[in-house]
C-alpha cells in the first residue's frame, strides 16, 4: 500500500482495505472505498454513515473526474476522510484540498518542500467549493 | 472598462510566481517535457514548429491603452516585433523562450494582464461582442457578467483537467457578432416579460472536425442562479464528457449522445442540488462590477452628421463603422487584414500607435475583434476623420470589414504544428486577387475564412465561404466550403466537392464569386443567394 504523504486531519487514519464502488453496496462490513475516474460517487450516498475511508484514484493526473466525486460527497455530508491516490502531483495539491480532499498518497512521494508551496499557494479564492474558505466575493461584500 | 482591486492583482501575481516556480523545475529537470505540457498550456504556453508560442488573454476582448502598449512592448522586447490578434480576441506571440516567459508574465501583471488558462483542457478566455457597451442594439452590456464568470472560471478548482478545452460566449444582442451558438456554452443575456434581465443557455456548439451548433437548454436563468447554473452545466460536462478520445471530448458530444433533452435534465438535477450549496456571489458583486463598466463620459448635443466628400473616409465609413448608441458618436473598426498582408498580424509600432489612438479618441478603450481586427468603441463623429487620416498613415486604413479582403485565417503550417496545409499564403494570395475596391463593392459582405487543419481554428465551417487545408499524400490541398454563418442565423458550411490546390482555391474563389454576381437578385448577400439557389449553380462552375 502506498503511504500517505500529506493528511490534513486530527483523528487517527484509517488503513482498512479499500474495496470497489460496485462491490461496496453488497460487503456491508466494508468501511473504506475505492473511486476510480469512472465511478459514480452518487453510488455511495446512501452508504455515508459506514465509510471511514474514500480513496480516489488519479490513474493519470490530467482526468479530472475525481475532484467532482470529492465534491458530491463532500455537498452530501461526508465527514470522513477522502485519499488522492494514484498520479498526484504537486501543481494538483491546492485544487484538490479545496474540493474536499484531505488526505495525498502519491505513488511518487513528492519533494516536501515543493509540495508545502503548493498547498500554501493561494491566499485567496475566487470559488465557494464547500471547504470553509472564504471566496473573494465574500470578503468584498462581508458575507 | 473593469479595474483589478488588491484581490485580483494578488490572484494574477501569484499565478505569476506559481508558473515561475513551474518553469524553474521544468528547466532543472525535476518535469519531463511531458509533465510540464498541461502546466504550460494552462499558461498559454504552446510548443510550436519553430519556438514558444505564448498566447495573451484579453477578456471579453476589452482593453485600455496602456494594455495595448504593453502588447506592443512584449512583441518588441520578447518576440520578433509582431503580435496576432487571434479568433478568441486574445493576442499571441510566436517567437519566446521558455525562460523569458515568467517574465513576460510578470510584466503583464503590471497592466493587469495574464495568459491564464487561455490553452489547455480548463475554461479558456470568455469572448464577447466587441461593440458590448457601445452598440445601439443591445440590451444590456454583457461584459459585467462575462467578467463575473472570468473570476468563476479562473482557477477553478473542479474544473482545470475537464476532458477538453472549454469556451465560453457572452452576447447581449439580437444580432451574434461572437459566434455564441458556436460555444461550448454560449451566453445570451435577455430582459423576460417581467422587464428582468437574466441569462439564455446554449450549450454543445463548437467548430473542430465535428461542427455542431448550441441547442438552447435554459431560456431564462435569473441574475442571482447565473453562477450556480453554469457550475451545475460543467459539472455534468466534467464528469460525463468523454475522456476515452480526444476527438469526441468536448461537450457537443456529450450532448449529442445524450441528446439535448437529457444532458438538459441532468443539468437541471445538479443545479437543484448546488442552489443549495451557496455558491452564487450575491448581486451586489455584479454591481460591483458592474460599476467599471458605465458609460464613458459622453458629450451632449454633438451633431451628428459627417463630412463624407473624401471619397477614400467615406468608403471606410460605410465598410468600417458601426452605429453607436449614443448621439454624435460611432464605433471604428481598426482592419488588420491589409492586401497582401498577414490576416490578425500587427507590428510593435502598429499597436502602439492604437493605443495611443485608443486613448486620445476612444475614452482610452479598445477591443479585440473575434474577425481579427481592432475597434475603437467610442469615438466622437467630429474626430472620426482626423482618426482615419492617422490610422490610414500608418497602413491601418484598410476599408474591408466583412467583405472578402476580411479574411480570417489560422496561422497554419507556417507556424502549428497540427497544421496540415499553410493559411496565410492563401489568404494572401485571395486579398491580392481581390484587391480591387470595384470588386469588393460589387461582392459586398462575403465573409471568408480559412483553417489549415480540420481543428478549424479559422473557423472555416463558419464562413460565407470556408476553406480547409488538408494533406493529400504529401500535397498541401484546399477544400471549398459555401454557406456557413457564425452570426444569429448561424449555419455550417457544405463541402463543395473535390478540393484544390493553393492556386487552384483562388481560382475557385473567384469562379463562385462570379455566379454569385451573375445570379445576385436586388440586395441579396452572397450567402442569401447561395440560400435561396442551394450547391448546384456553384458545383456547375467549378467541376462542370
């Protein structure tokens, strides 16, 4: 298993075996879960209050699919914890916190000191994506 | 014209040092040439046959002139002492260095400037209709809400790696002078019965090998969901749109294989669900901005009559200018499509001299055109022939807009490396044909448009007349294409038959323009006639 290299949350993490979205519905002893690109994460919503773990795999960084499945969890409730895994790279660091992401294992450890740059980035955002920050339209207008 | 606050400069000095810091790992190794490809482009950074090409954002095609003066400064200072103007009413350059580009960069954020996300599979700059905020027949401005969605789309963070590059249209008149319903969403901004203005939808137009025109999906979304609907619209893209070929990857497939009506309802089930989420800026950020895009000063009472007796200022008038909103002023059209000249191309001087011509006659406002030309919005009908005597002077006097001379082209083989065929050697060569001032008054609007691979950056599906360049066996080809329009009664051009060599297109050209000029009835444009006498008269002269 690939280690995590960067986790943004306090409680301890979770390492169970992470099965398939279709298999996820039938074990319901399973608590973590897997999202490839071509996943519905829709799937999961009725199974929240189980899943400890989601991991969503990059099988290469450029399809993006996996930042809108962090997203439907995330605007449905999920709390847990949701794993970039697979081709992460520095330069998505910053994108897929702000989708919800929270934990990074990367099947290439990233330099550390490049990767604390990337997650430092953007003072600012232009976007409300459901991770607390405030968007700059926000602080224009004190809402 | 909108102003950056501390935000917006922050946002673009921190891309600045995001992609120097890119650049840096790049020339030390630590990214292959293939990791750095989709970084780069997202920095309008294209490897081309002979160099670096780096391509500017001019949002909504709006610019002032010290903007336009820097332009001139880069083409200068970074490149060979030319700019193009380009289809996406941004600017390129074709002639960089991988390792002045940071600074480049940093000197466009001076201007407040960028060349974000103008390549690459992200939202690329929003285009506009270059007479927004000046034209008599619009309803609103539309710039303030193609800037509210510059600022969405910027970064966004769920949509940077969308399965293609991603265009977006914003028009507020009835006559479409952006191509809107060629966008991958076009925007078109309408009052209801209510007297309220909000947003019309189209989406799944586009050019490239399959052209397809945008269905209208949403006849109304209120100013306050403007946002969230356009979220929801990507999302379902995002998630959906083919990623197994990058020919069928862009949402006109999407909502052709679903077809209008489910990628319509899948759309509505996500902006349902995101309303909820409170992602919509309130309305009094589009005041805000809205407040940048006010009306110059303009003056009360001017005449407005113009003296026409110097019959070279009265060709360009009637070619030209277009009708302003307010009395005693009009909107000047700068052509870069001399005879003979590179179609979009200006020189470091040329654009200098717009912008301070910009500033001295225009309330210090420009626009780039999606044809490839400049306008000066707001001039004074007093001034406008001390302004043409200028522009003229300077080989910026060209009175052909929307005539045959006003060609759009790709740059072709000449610089893309996709590029099957040359364009701007046709072009050239249509101009000089051409060139005569009677022929050009008798062929009237005749809008001609050349792509030298089927990726149609010249947009060949959309011209009155369209030429595509292909490779025949090792052999430079010209297909013919009649009928196409990218304005509100947008079509898609038909191929003629058996294309052409690079002489053999001029003189195809010139054999359809003579049916049309033998076949005109009263007023008829060239496209009406073809409307009203299909293929067969123009089949017969060229292949008879």
């Amino acid at each position: 298993m690939v280690e995590v290299q960067f986790r943004f949350r306090e409680d301890e993490a979770v390492n169970d075996p992470a099965v398939t979205v279709d298999a996820f519905a039938e074990q319901t002893n399973a608590t973590a879960v897997r999202i490839e690109p071509g996943d519905d994460a829709r799937a999961l919503l009725p199974h929240l209050d189980r899943i400890a773990l989601v991991e969503v795999n990059f099988p290469a960084w450029t399809d993006g699919r996996g930042y809108s499945s962090a997203r439907v969890l995330r605007e449905a409730g999920y709390a847990g914890e949701i794993r970039a895994v697979g081709d992460v790279v520095i330069d998505m660091l910053s994108h897929l916190k702000r989708c919800g992401f929270d934990a990074f294992a990367p099947a290439h450890p990233l330099d550390p000191e490049d990767a604390q740059a990337a997650f430092d980035r953007w003072d600012n955002v232009y976007q409300a994506t459901g991770d607390g920050r405030k968007p700059i339209w926000a602080l224009r207008h004190g809402v | 014209m909108y102003k950056y606050d501390q935000y917006d400069q922050q946002m673009v000095d921190t891309r600045v040092a995001e992609f120097r810091d890119q650049v840096r790992r790049r020339l030390s190794g630590e990214l292959t040439e293939e990791q750095f490809r989709p970084l780069r482009l997202q920095n309008g950074l294209y490897l081309q046959l002979h160099a670096y090409m780096l391509r500017v954002a001019v949002p909504y095609g709006t610019l002032n002139s010290e903007q336009m003066r820097m332009l001139g400064d880069i083409a200068d200072k970074y490149d060979r002492g030319y700019g193009h103007f380009t289809t996406r009413q941004n600017i390129q350059y074709n002639w960089i260095k991988l390792e002045d580009t940071p600074d480049i960069l940093a000197d466009l954020s001076t201007v407040e400037m960028h060349a974000i996300q103008t390549s690459g599979n992200c939202i690329r700059n929003i285009s506009s209709d270059q007479f927004a905020g000046a034209a008599a027949d619009e309803v609103i401005d539309p710039r303030p809400y193609a800037e509210l969605l510059r600022q969405w789309s910027s970064f966004h963070p769920e949509f940077l790696t969308l399965p293609r590059k991603f265009k977006i249209a914003v028009i507020a008149s009835e006559t479409d002078r952006a191509a809107m319903k060629l966008h991958d969403i076009g925007i078109k901004m309408v009052r209801n019965d209510a007297g309220e203005i909000g947003a019309q939808f189209y989406a799944g137009g586009g050019m490239g090998r399959t052209p397809m025109i945008a269905p209208m999906i949403r006849e109304f979304v209120p100013l306050d969901q403007l946002i969230t609907y356009a979220e929801a619209c990507l999302r379902v893209y995002n998630r959906y749109g083919r990623r197994d070929n990058k020919y069928k990857a862009r949402i006109k497939i999407l909502v052709h294989e679903l077809g209008k009506e489910e990628y319509t309802r899948q759309v509505e089930e996500e902006f349902a669900h995101l309303l909820t989420q409170g992602i919509e800026p309130p309305l009094a950020e589009l005041e805000r901005i809205g407040a940048y895009f006010q009306d110059p000063p303009f003056e009360i009472g001017l005449a407005d009559d113009l003296d026409l007796s110097d019959p070279d200022f009265r060709l360009w008038v009637e070619r030209n200018c277009h009708a302003h909103k307010a009395p005693g002023y009009i909107s000047a059209t700068v052509s870069l499509k001399p005879v003979g000249g590179i179609p979009g191309d200006a020189s470091a001087d040329q654009i200098r001299l717009m912008a301070d011509l910009g500033k001295e006659y225009s309330f210090d406002e420009m626009r780039v055109t999606h044809a490839q030309n400049i306008v000066f919005p707001h001039v004074r009908k007093a001034d406008l022939y001390a302004l043409w005597r200028k522009l003229d002077a300077a080989d910026l006097g060209t009175a052909n807009i929307d005539t045959v001379g006003d060609i759009i082209a790709c740059p072709g083989l000449d610089y893309c490396s996709l590029a099957n065929a040359r364009s701007i050697p046709v072009a050239q060569k249509i101009s000089e044909r051409f060139a005569a001032q009677e022929k050009q008054d008798a062929l009237g609007e005749m809008k001609l448009k050349i792509s030298g691979c089927i990726n149609a950056c010249g947009h060949h599906h959309a011209g009155h007349i369209g030429i595509l360049g292909v490779d025949r066996k090792g052999v430079e080809n010209y297909q013919l294409l009649l009928g196409g329009s990218e304005a509100a009664d947008t079509s898609l051009g038909q191929i003629t038959g058996p294309g052409f060599d690079e002489n053999g297109i001029v003189d195809a050209v010139e054999k359809v323009a003579d049916v049309y000029l033998r076949e005109k009835q009263g007023e008829e444009r060239f496209l009406d006639t073809y409307r009203r006498l299909g293929m067969a008269p123009f089949k017969e002269a060229l292949y008879g």
